[in-house]
C-alpha cells in the first residue's frame, strides 16, 4: 500500500513539496522523534497522530514529520 522510499528515508521530498527534506525517518527503539511524531504502520497502511487513541501502543514501522507527508506516502489516518 505504501510506496517504497530511498535507502535514506527521503520518501520524496520535504512536507512543502520542495524535496528538500526527509519526510520520514526510522523509529529508534519504537519510538518517534518530536520532529517526526506521525507514526505509520506499513502493513495496515495507518497513521496515528499524537493524542489519538492508538497513538500510545503503537510501534510504528516509520514516522512522519506530518499527516501530510504520511498521505502523500499512500497511508490513511485512523479513524479514531
């Protein structure tokens, strides 16, 4: 469901579109850092954003700077 991205993350591009940034990055011991704190699951194709109900357990597979970056990488939003 997801498209796959460079070996460095880059996914295509920064959150304006410019390619002028890393719109994800690895999670570091399951994890977000507070600049990419969309956390994504590949194989259900979701994003949880902070304060969502599943926010807190779960273990992303990589995170977002934005929900922007996350839909334009071919994942949805949870629906809670």
């Amino acid at each position: 469901m997801a498209r796959s991205a460079p070996v460095d993350g880059s996914a295509g591009g920064g959150p304006d579109g410019s390619g002028g940034g890393v719109a994800w990055v690895e999670p570091t011991g399951g994890t977000c850092p507070a600049s990419h704190p969309v956390k994504a699951k590949l194989a259900s194709g979701i994003f949880h954003v902070p304060g969502g109900l599943s926010y807190e357990r779960t273990n992303p597979d990589r995170c977002y700077a934005t929900p922007t970056d996350a839909q334009a990488d071919g994942l949805r939003p949870s629906k809670r």
